[in-house]
C-alpha cells in the first residue's frame, strides 16, 4: 500500500464545529486537521470533552444540524468535500464507502429484528442483494467476525447475545458493504477486557485482510498502542500532537501527551499486615435468587450470584475483588454491607450482622459505607452538594448544629480535595472526577471504618483515575480505612489492593496477596485476565467466554 | 485536577430566608417571562377577588350618621337606626339613602350591587344590556327622575348588564371568580396531598402493597362520579364543602400514576441506595431523594388539574348541580348565556372570565415547572 501513499483516502483540513443553544454559541473542535492514507489506523485520543468524538461524528455529518455547524474547514473523501455533499450524497457514503461502530452495543442494534435482517438491510439498502444471496453474505460476514455457529445466530435477537458478539454484529454490519473506511467510536470501552482483546484482534485482522483504513477513537492508550499507526492528540477542541505511534510513546513533545502518558495509576498498596485489626470477615457467604416458574411460582433453581465466599479485611488494608462484568462482585460488596440478604456468616468489628435488619443495621451505617461506580447516578442531581453530604451527618450525628455540620462538610470537601466554598453548587455543574470527589466526602465525612469502592475510577478519564486513586490511598493512610475495592481494571486494583479475589460466576478462582497473583498468576482465567488487561492478548482459554 | 483551589472555608452568604438553592429556582421562576407576569396578574385579580365585599356590594364601606362614624360593609346596622323596621338595613333604598344623606354622608363600594342583590332600577325588563350600550336617557329610564335622579350614578349602572333576575353581571362575575380559584385551590391541594402520598406509598415498597392498591384504583375510578354526586345531591343539600369532599374522592387517582412512575424508577437509583447506605429511613428518603423527582412531574401535573377542577365546577353549575340557587358562579352565568341568547354580554362575560383565568393558571403552571428543573440552563 506504500504506492498510493501520496494521496490520502481522508484529509480533514482546519475542520471546526461549534454548537449553538439557546443564544450561547461553543466552539467543540477548533482548526483540526488530519489525514488517513489507504491502509492505515490511526487513532484519535483524548480524554471526555475533547471533541474527538465530535470530529469523527462530522465525517458522516452525523451532528445535530443546525445547532451543530462548521464556520471553518473541509473533509475531503477521495478528493470529495463531504461537509459540501448533498443528503443524497452522503447516504450513499454512509454505510458504503465510510462506516461506523459506536460505543454502546446494547443501544446501536435495534431490539426488534433479527440479527439477520439487520445485517440484510445495508446489504439490500446499497448493493441491492436480496434473498438467498443477502443470507449467504451474511454468513460469509459473521463467519469472518468469529461468530461461531452462525447459522443458529441468524434469527437471534441482540437481547439473546453478550456484549462481545453484539459488537462482533456490528463490525459485521460495517463490514457489509467493504468500505474504504471505518470508524471506531471506542468500540471496546463497554465491554470486558478479555472481550475488549479479542474485538481488537479481530479488528486487526479484518483490517490487514480488507486493506481497510481506520480511525480509531479512544481514551485508552493502551489500545493505541496495540493497534495504530499514527496518532493524533486531542484536547480541548484542538490537536496538540501527531506523529507514528513508536514515536510518540517514546518521545512526546507535548505537555498534554506527557500528562496522558503518565497518568497510569501509581503508587504501591498498603503493606499487608497480620497485627492490624480484622474489620470485616465472612465465611461461607451466599446470594442465591431463586428462579421462580410455573403457574404457582415454584422455585425451580436459583441464579448463584455469590456462592460461598471467604474473605477477612484488616484495618488499613485494601482487598480487591476483580472480575468480569455478572462475576456477582458488587453483589458480593452489597451482601457484606447489608444491603441486600445473603447467607452466611458476616462480622464487622467482631459483630456479627448478617441477621441484622434494616432497622438493626442503621446505627452501623456511619462506619461501613459506600462509594459507587457512577458519579453522576449517585449523587441526586436534585440537592445541593452540601445537602448531599450532610445528609449521613443528620442520621448519625443528629446532635450537630448547623454550623457544625456545615463546617464538618466544608472541612470534608477539603480533605478531597475541592473547594468548600463550592459546596452550594449542584452536582451537575461538577466534571465526573469532581463528583466521584463529592461522593467520596459524602462516605469520608462519617469517619468510617470500612469502605466499600464499587468500581470508583471506571467512569472517569485516565488522568482523573490516577488523581481519585491516590486520593484514595491517601485517604486510607490518614484514617487506617478499610478498603474492599471492586474493580475489573486490573491497573487499579494494583495500584491499591494488597489482597485479592479472582472471581467468576459468583464464584472464587482465586485468593491472596495481590503481588503473588500478579506475579505468578496460577489459574488459567486469571492468566487470560492478566494478559488480556495488560497486553490487549486475546488468549484462548476455554475459562473466557467469547 | 488542576482547577481544584484549596480555599479558606467561606461559608456563601445566604441572603434572607432564601438558600441559593431557591434563589436559583426563583431566578429560573423569573426568566420565564410569560409565566412570571402571568403570575403577577393572576395574584392581583385573586387578592382583588378577596377583597369582593370592598369593591362591589350592596352596602356603603363607610357612613356618617348624625354625627356616627358607621362602618356598614362589616357591620350589620339594623334599619331601626335609621327609622326602618328590617332587621337588615336595605342602605340602597331611596328612603334610607336620603336619610343618612340628610344627616350626614356615605362612601360606596365603585359597584353598588352584591351578587345577589336585584336592580329595582333596570330600564326595562331583565336582562338588560352593560349600560354603555345604551343612551343616557334610557340607562337611567328606570329611575323615578330619569337622567335626573341622584340614584343614576356610575356605581349604580351596570358595567357588564345584568342576568336574568336583574343581578348586576360585573359583581356576580368578581364573586364567581373567587369561589371559582378558591375551589380550584382547595381541590388540588387537596387531592396533591393524598393523590402524591398513595403514589409515593404504592411505588416505594412495591410488590403486594402497590398491586392491591392498583386493583382498587381501577375499580373506584370506574365509578361514575356524575351518578354519585347526583346521588349524593339529592340527600344533602350541595355546598361548598360538600362538593370539594364528593369531587377529591374521586380527583386524587389522577395524581397516582405519575407519582408511583416515578418512585418506581427512582427507587433503584444509585442515590436511593447510596442515602440506604447512610442509614437514612425509608420516610426521609421518600420525602429527601424521591419527591424532589416526582415533584416535576406532579407540578407538571398540577395546573391541569387546577384548570380541570375549576371547570368541573363551572359544569356541574352549569348543569344546576353545582353551588346552591343564588350563589355566584360563572357555571350558572353560562347557563343563563344559553338561555338568553339575545343578551350575549351573559355568555361573554363567563367565556372571557373562563379562558382568561385558565390560560394564567397554565403559564404560571410552566414556569413553576421550568423552576424546578435543575438541569435548566438560564442567561
């Protein structure tokens, strides 16, 4: 493909998008530029609200016209200035020439038609393949993603597929028509990691197979990595640096590239030990929900989303539970917090609670708590920051006047790291990394003993990640807190637990010091895992699910 | 985070009795223009209306009388004071007015007329047309000394015209409109209350609780609220009170489906469970994290059944089931409207009242709901 390297297959020139609403006018992109040669990946990466997204939407002009415009710029698409084409035009690259796959495979499948049908329409729609030629391309295609068995999946609906083969679909459906050029919307970012290896290696393939150029966009640098050629940075709207993927890695010029490279969560985890005492420990713990079928709803079988765990955690400690997404870890975190009933037996502080009811449980509150995934679901978008975390001090410490709750909330919302003065604001005026700050202070100002972190970092950019993590550790260090520390992102669970569970199907594969497990993992699933997180290596293991 | 400034705690100030949290929603209230005036001129009319005996009736607000200072609008003065034998005193009669007027003075409401009180005055025979559609010789014809007579002044002529019994329509329509909005109030507020509390009961635990509750909401909405309140019209005689009760048995089911929505898919928020997790009771939280949500909707809800509640009275007025005979209301005006086609100032009186009113109610009711939607954005 080195011959047609002259003339690109895609030239952005100075291309700007600026939406207007309700009189206000911003500006998303500013002046980017960038190319796409035959054959070639290249990556688009920054971090939430950088305008990556945005620019690869404006290809297709897939924006909201008319608040979305362009003031300035051009896409030319084989010498063709796609932002000049006329709706007719466009439909006929859309789908053909360039195509896409976004982020959300759950959403971007139509839960009504058959994983068939779906694939048939852009066949039909502009080659005009109909009937048992539309069915045997449409074989030909799930065969080629690695959808085993594609004959059974053809009247499948995408409510009857996992995460993996849903985006698997959709590359198919991209695939289609043989285009010149795909677009990759974090193709990988909902889906687990031993998944997220295999769909990148599948990309690669395809790639290399079809001669298909690919703008891949990310935040994650480690797919960059693996998979582009060349990369473009992008923050706030502009493009700072481009260069070959080597090169950038090992030399960045930028200080915005340096900040990227370097957010990796660091630090090491507490030093496990053995004199501190034991807050929380369970034995034998069990959530089983019972399938209920028939017409006098018997119960038939149970789903085991916990089945019979083991686990003690010492003052000061982290213990971090990973797993894939359904592995029943947060169901785990909500059965030792006593927020939903489980068998067995769980003590905190020597007490044992797991006969506790709600009521029982209320004066226990302060000193175990939890900090969600999601920042933005967790804190009620309808009270004021200060609100939110006085709340637990007006259950528990109800003897506080107002001032000196308030001070408590301020002294708080220092401690992690905001502005107290920022504490009448509502919690949509906040970024994701400040949020999951106030829900961090919302559990801190109670001065617990045990914390559960339920995926605390997975919704928020990579920098703001390494800045929460040690905020974390920080936090732990100053109050001997207690951490069960639920993740999937293996990174993290290093950089912060010292202890650890490997869990699958609500069951252990494996339990320990985290060093041990990293350095020597024993278990074939934890191994597909590790590889998978650190390297992008899909490894064959019956243990991982396509 | 490089935008995190680590500040000296300052406490913001907070300006009266309003948190910054409500001032935003007042600022938010106050943008929406249509809203915010159609607010200030809804409060004017209603706290004009309030005021019904002061500006029309069919007593002086005050008089002077051999040197008394009377204060007849709130005082009742039997005739006898005056020379008469009523116990209650008519002050519009010839007889008493040139008396007090002989022996000292009296300031009248600007409309002479309660409304109930009949024009012994009318030109010719009711209902007659709002005086300026007539000449000056005919609009005072009624009166013994023609254009004349003392008694043809502003106050006495009738704006609007009168109804059927020769009623003054100007004063019957101001005491229709109170009884109207106050009825409307008393109704949404009242079925608010409970309509909010079984929906909030019936989506927060769920389960058995909420699907006997849903069966008997079926069952007592199907029934027929025009058959009852006939029923229930023909043993006690209707009022006020007796109509509010009969309708809010029925009215408040409207509230339940949006409130039990909503506290059905915010129960399982992530903030409902992080407030569980606080240890914060199931009431707080019900009131604290899930009302707030199910507040838009319900004050989305609200000025629809407010205007829905006014005009079910003015219905069943109109029907002759509504308010006891004599009582204003606009309902009856209508009536009267349909009956008397020749006299159209009846008809558009009620209809003008009517749409002025409800369309109000509607723009306040979208900016209280604007308010209160955080994620509004205002310059």
């Amino acid at each position: 493909m080195s011959e047609q390297v002259t003339e690109p297959l895609l030239s952005v020139r100075d291309l700007s998008v600026a939406f207007h609403q309700g009189g206000n006018t911003s500006l998303a992109v500013d002046r980017v530029s960038f190319d796409i040669r035959r054959g070639e990946v290249v990556a688009l990466v920054g971090e939430s609200g950088s305008g990556k997204s945005v620019s690869a939407n404006s290809i297709l002009k897939l924006l909201p016209y008319p608040s979305a415009s362009h003031p300035s710029g051009e896409i030319l698409f084989n010498g063709k200035d796609l932002l000049k084409a006329s709706d007719a035009e466009l439909r006929h690259v859309r789908g053909n020439d360039i195509t896409m796959i976004f982020q959300e495979p759950m959403t971007s499948l139509n839960p009504l038609h058959s994983i068939e049908r779906q694939i048939a329409e852009i066949l039909d729609l502009h080659q005009g393949i109909t009937g048992p030629a539309a069915r045997t391309r449409v074989l030909e295609l799930l065969n080629q993603v690695g959808i085993r068995e594609p004959e059974k999946r053809l009247s499948a609906y995408p409510h009857e597929l996992s995460g993996g083969q849903r985006q698997r679909v959709m590359i198919a459906m991209a695939l289609a028509n043989r285009p010149e050029l795909l677009i990759a919307d974090e193709p990988t970012t909902a889906l687990d990691v031993t998944v997220q290896a295999q769909i990148l290696a599948l990309l690669k393939t395809l790639k290399d197979e079809h001669g298909m150029s690919m703008l891949f966009i990310t935040h994650d640098l480690g797919i960059v990595r693996k998979i582009a050629d060349r990369v473009c940075v992008m923050t706030k709207g502009k493009i700072v640096e481009t260069g070959p993927t080597a090169e950038i890695f090992s030399n960045p010029q930028h200080a915005y590239t340096k900040h990227l490279l370097a957010a990796e969560p660091k630090g090491k985890p507490p030093t496990s030990d053995l004199s501190k005492p034991v807050v929380m420990e369970a034995q034998d713990v069990k959530v089983w929900f019972p399938i209920k079928a028939g017409f006098l709803r018997r119960v038939v079988d149970h789903v085991k989303a916990v089945d019979g765990i083991d686990l003690s955690l010492r003052a000061g400690q982290t213990l971090g539970v990973v797993g894939e997404s359904g592995s029943g870890k947060t169901t785990l975190g909500l059965a030792l917090t006593r927020m939903i009933s489980s068998k067995g037996r769980i003590a905190f502080v020597g007490q044992d609670i797991a006969d506790y009811t709600f009521k029982d449980m209320r004066p226990l509150r302060n000193r175990m708590q939890i900090v969600f995934q999601d920042p933005f679901g967790s804190l009620s978008p309808r009270m004021a920051v200060s609100d939110i975390i006085g709340e637990g001090l007006k259950v528990h410490e109800s003897a506080l006047s107002d001032k000196e709750r308030d001070a408590r909330v301020a002294a708080a919302l220092e401690e992690v790291g905001l502005d107290a003065a920022t504490r009448w604001r509502y919690p949509h005026e906040f970024s994701g990394g400040q949020r999951q700050r106030i829900a961090i202070a919302r559990a801190m100002v109670l001065k617990p003993q045990f914390v559960m972190l339920d995926e605390p970092t997975s919704a928020l950019d990579m920098s703001v990640q390494a800045q929460v993590v040690d905020l974390l550790r920080d936090l732990q260090t100053k109050h001997a807190l207690a951490y069960l520390f639920i993740s999937h992102d293996l990174k993290v669970v290093r950089a912060l637990a010292n202890d650890m569970i490997v869990m699958r199907l609500g069951k252990v594969v494996e339990q320990g010091p985290s060093e041990q497990i990293f350095t020597a993992p024993r278990d074939d699933y934890t191994k597909a895992l590790m590889a998978a997180a650190f390297d992008m290596e899909a490894v064959a293991v019956p243990a991982v699910r396509q | 985070m490089s935008d995190v400034v680590s500040r000296a705690t300052v406490a913001e100030p907070r300006a009266g009795w309003l948190t910054p949290v409500n001032q935003r929603r007042l600022q938010n209230f106050k943008a929406n223009k249509r809203g915010y005036w159609s607010f200030w001129i809804f409060m004017v009319l209603f706290v004009l209306s309030l005021f019904a005996e002061f500006i029309a009736n069919d007593k002086p607000l005050i008089a002077s009388y051999k040197g008394e200072i009377l204060f007849p609008v709130v005082v009742n003065y039997p005739e006898e004071k005056f020379g008469g034998f009523l116990a209650e005193t008519d002050y519009r009669s010839d007889f008493i007015r040139d008396e007090i007027q002989a022996n000292g003075w009296m300031i009248w409401p600007p409309i002479r007329y309660s409304y109930n009180t009949a024009n012994s005055n009318i030109p010719h025979s009711a209902p007659t047309a709002p005086f300026w559609l007539m000449d000056a010789g005919e609009r005072c014809s009624g009166y013994p000394l023609g254009s004349e007579d003392p008694g043809c002044t502003l106050g006495n002529l009738n704006w609007l015209g009168t109804d059927d019994q020769a009623r003054d329509v100007t004063a019957r329509m101001i005491y229709g409109f109170r009884i109207s909005v106050l009825f409307g109030l008393a109704l949404t507020i009242a079925s608010a209350v409970v309509g909010v509390s079984a929906g909030a009961v019936q989506g927060y635990f769920g389960g058995w609780t909420d699907l006997l509750m849903q069966r008997f909401i079926e069952i007592w909405s199907s029934m027929p609220v025009l058959y009852i309140l006939l029923i229930i019209a023909a043993i006690m005689p209707p009022g006020f009170f007796v109509l509010l009760g009969i309708m809010l048995l029925f009215s408040w089911v409207g509230f339940v489906g949006v409130v039990r929505a909503e506290f059905l898919r915010a129960r399982n928020f992530e903030y409902v469970r992080a407030a569980r997790a606080l240890g914060v009771g199931n009431l707080t939280i019900m009131w604290r994290h899930l009302l707030p949500n199910a507040m838009v909707a319900t004050l989305t809800f609200l000025p629809f059944i407010l205007s829905g509640s006014i005009t079910t009275l003015t219905s069943l007025d109109f029907l002759g089931f509504g308010m006891p005979p004599g009582s204003a209301s606009l309902g009856e005006l209508i009536a009267q409207g349909k009956s008397n086609l020749q006299a159209p100032w009846l008809g558009l009186t009620a209809f003008i009242v009517m749409s002025v009113m409800l369309s109000l109610l509607i723009f306040v009711g979208e900016a209280v709901r604007d308010a209160f939607d955080p994620r509004k954005t205002f310059q």
